[in-house]
C-alpha cells in the first residue's frame, strides 16, 4: 500500500468522520461505517470524491466492496497504478 | 380539559436584523432591510430590490458542521436553522445527547420550497447526463420538510417532525397547527415557523407577474410602503421566523420565561370564489377568518390593541384594511393601531408570517407598537375607513395586551392568531 495513496484518503475521508470520531481513528483495518461511523449516505461522497482526486472511475459493484480503508485503497490503487 | 398554550422561545432571522436583539432594534426604530441586488439587475429584472438576512460564513458555522456548510446551497436552510435553533435555546431547552430522544417535543417548520439554489444545481448536472454526481445531499436540501428535517436531527425531537405549505400564508399557519397540537396534549412543546430561500429563482416568478414595484431600484428602502397611495407592488423578502410553543403547566413548572399566550385563531379558505382567485382573496372568507380567530380567543375585538396586518404594499392594501374593519366591527378612531413588517423587510413570503408573529410578541413584551416606515400618504380609500392616527410612522408607547395578526396567501387562504400578555 503507497502511503503517499493513505494519506490522501485519509485527507478526503476526514471531513466525513462524526464529531466524536478523531482523524487518529483512522487505521487501514477501519471500517468506514462500522468503526469510523460515517454516514453510510455519506458514502457516495467520499466515492465522488476519490473519483475527483484520484481522476479515476469506481462502479457500482466496486462501491459495495470498499467497507473498510485498505479495500479503498486496493480498489484505488488497481486503478492510478 | 384543553391546555393552555405560550411562547417561551423566539428566533429570527431578517432581512433588517438576526437573532431578537438586532431585530427589536431594527422593528423600533424603523430600519429598512432592503437592498440593491445587482444579480437581479444583471438578469433583467424588473424588479432589483429585495430583503435578505445578511447571513455571513462565521455565523453559519455556529449552527452546522464542517461537513454539512461543505456543499449546503439552500439559504432557506440557513435561515430557518438560524431561527429554529436560537428560538429552542432562547426559550432555555436542551439540545438532545446523542442517545436520547425528546418524545414530548415536535417540530412543524413551514416552507414555499427549499433549496432552490440546489436544485439548480441538481438539475444542470442531470441534464448533463452527470446524476451519479450529484452526491447525497440533492434529496435533503431540496425536499420540503429539510428544514424540519435539519431542525429535528439538531434539536432530537421525537414528537411530530413535519412541514406545513399555504403560500405565504404558510408560516402563521404553522402557528396555528402547534398551538393546536400542544393544546390537545398532543405534544408539550412544538417549534413552531417557517422559511423562504433567497434569490433570482425564487422571486422571477412574482416579477413575471408584474406584481413587484420596479420603481424604486434607485431607492431601495423607499420601495415597500405598505397602505400608501403610490404603492405599486411588493419588494420580495426572505429569512426565517421561530417560536417555541409549549403547554402553560410545562412552561410554569421548569421556570420558563413566557412571552405571551396563544389565545386562539382560525384558519380558512376562500375557494377561490366570490372575488376569491388563486392570488386574491375572497374577502368574504377573510372577514369570516378573522371574526373566527377573535370567537374562538373569547375576546371582544375592542380589546385588541394592536394588528400586525399582511399588508404587502399592492393594491390590496385598502381590501385589507375594509375587512379588518368590518370584521372587527370597529371603524374611524376606534380601530386599533395597524402596522406591517414589510415596510421594512418586504415580504419574506413563506417566512413573512412567522418573522411578523415574532415582531408582533415582541410589541406585547415591549410595550410598543413599530412604526410603520415610507408613510405620509396614506391611501385615500383606508382614510375613508380608519383614522390617520390608527397608522403610526414612527414607534408608539402603549401598553399592548392583545395583539392580532393575519396572512393571507396564494391559493386564497387566510389565517389569524390572537396573542395576550399573559395574566393569571
């Protein structure tokens, strides 16, 4: 995993987190919804905003499987690499 | 056994003042909120004056989060959230912990429509054939009960969370249906209001139907004279008006500041017949509107001190003044005092009644009755009914135990409240 790749999820998905939930929460293993508590509504958000930053494309079905951060980022990664 | 019903929390936010200090400054000493919009003016308007709360990015941040201001586009939203929230603090209540739930307390938060702005937005990116673009927020700042959706979330009510629509009748009648709700023991409190968005797209429609003044865009706070013989249409407003409704035991036992009493009202329509149309009233239905409100307070319409009209600075004004008349039975020197908002706000539309009702609670608290602004002449046909003096230009001292205040709306329907200092 390219920590350059971390970091910069890391940056989109904090504007998501609750106010009771610290960026420091955020680990690879973390669940975006379970753990991190984000708004499963909010979800579409952040994928938009993956899309713009990353100047990639993420399908329906690939939405599905990004649960926690490091799934983000292999999807992510399958497709700036 | 039916409760009683006051008001112990306002809000407001105005084209001439946000939050109650600013605004009870602005309503006594006759400050205009009106402005030059030069959007207006760039898209060809008619009209190019309007009443705005000048609401700044600092202030927003004292009601939503980082993540919510991050794409929020419906000023209505802003607005009513300003109100809403300052009205259920000012009234000394809490905001819910996370894991609770206030069943006893219900939002009813009225709107024309919400989040013009995003649904513009909304719509560019649709036709664009972009409508997985359009992020998660598309449906809740543009569906009507977002207001009371935002509000509900923030406060964590439990008790009914809706939104009332009547045009610009619409934020009196929110009035009506809390009071009704915690008087039946429905509810023990209710956030009572309403709101109305800003901009070209909410006022092109009413420019369109040549019934905004286009005379005074060199003049902007001279535009709105309500009752005057050279008014010659309204200035469109926006903003938010909120009170706290809630049972007098309630209120009595947590040692709540009360306002005043809600005494009664009534609400009707006109069916649009006898005169009635979908945008004038049936006068009829009026008169039969405000004698109901006045039946059902158990009040004589002589002891009404004061009227907060809906006189919106058209040709109706005279219509206006005939029925209050004929309903109240009352004529010459012996009609109350009667002013409107809207000289100084324009009209807020589905906000005006709620932002007048807090301007109207303010007068019973203060003593004082607001001075109407851009007087001086006085409609010939409305001298031919009630007395100069009934018409103050500028503040007037007076004890105020009951005050009255209608909204008339599109659709052809009317509401009318009867507020009371409260006695034992």
């Amino acid at each position: 995993m390219n920590t350059k790749h971390y970091d910069e999820l890391k940056n989109i998905i904090k504007i998501y987190l609750p106010e009771d939930v610290s960026v420091d929460d955020i680990k690879p293993t973390s669940h975006l919804t379970q753990e991190l508590n984000i708004n499963s509504a909010n979800l579409v958000d952040i994928v938009l905003d993956v899309e713009d930053h990353f100047d990639i494309t993420i399908e329906d079905d690939e939405i599905e499987k990004m649960e926690t951060v490091k799934s983000a980022i292999e999807i992510i990664e399958a497709k700036v690499l | 056994m039916k409760n009683r019903v006051v008001i112990t929390g306002m809000g407001v936010c105005a084209p001439n003042g946000i939050g109650l200090a600013q605004f009870s400054d602005a309503i006594f000493s006759g400050k205009s909120g009106v402005t030059f919009h030069q959007q207006l003016a760039d898209l060809n308007f008619g009209c190019q004056i309007a009443g705005q709360p000048d609401v700044t990015p600092e202030l927003l941040k004292k009601y939503f989060t980082p993540l919510q201001l991050r794409d929020l586009q419906s000023s209505g939203i802003e607005y009513g959230m300003i109100a809403g929230v300052d009205a259920w603090k000012d009234a000394g209540l809490n905001i819910m912990d996370k894991d609770a739930v206030d069943y006893d307390s219900g939002i009813i938060f009225g709107v024309s429509l919400l989040g013009a702005e995003k649904f513009r937005s909304a719509i560019y990116q649709t036709d664009e054939g972009k409508v997985r673009r359009l992020g998660s927020t598309t449906v809740i700042q543009t569906m009507a009960s977002g207001i009371s959706a935002y509000l509900g979330g923030y406060i964590g009510c439990g008790n009914q969370v809706t939104t009332n629509s009547s045009a610009c009748t619409t934020g009196l009648e929110s009035v009506l249906m809390g009071y009704e709700r915690v008087r039946n023991g429905d509810a023990v409190r209710m956030l009572v209001g309403s709101c109305n968005d800003s901009g070209p797209y909410i006022w092109g429609g009413f420019d369109a139907m040549r019934v905004l003044t286009k005379k005074y865009n060199e003049n902007p706070t001279a535009g709105s004279r309500p009752m005057q013989e050279d008014a010659n249409g309204f200035v469109p407003g926006s903003g938010a008006g909120a009170l706290v409704l809630e049972s007098l035991d309630s209120a009595l036992s947590r040692g709540a500041r009360i306002y005043a009493e809600v005494l009664g009202g009534a609400v009707n329509s006109g069916g649009q017949r006898m005169g009635g149309t979908m945008t004038a009233p049936n006068s009829e239905a009026v008169q039969h509107c405000i004698r109901t409100a006045v039946r059902n307070s158990h009040i004589d319409s002589q002891d009404i001190d004061t009227i907060n009209g809906h006189l919106t600075s058209t040709g109706m004004c005279p219509t206006e003044i005939k029925n209050w008349s004929e309903a109240l039975e009352l004529r010459g020197k012996d009609f109350p005092y009667i002013n409107s908002l809207k000289s100084m706000t324009g009209h807020c539309l589905a906000a005006a009644g709620s932002i007048e009702t807090v301007a109207t609670i303010l007068e019973l608290k203060n003593n004082k009755v607001f001075g109407n602004i851009n007087t001086g002449n006085l409609h010939p046909d409305i001298k031919g009914i009630i007395d100069d003096s009934c018409v103050p230009s500028h503040t007037v001292n007076k004890t105020i135990c009951i005050a009255a205040k209608a909204s008339f709306g599109f659709g052809d329907v009317n509401c009318c409240m009867i507020f009371k200092k409260l006695t034992a």
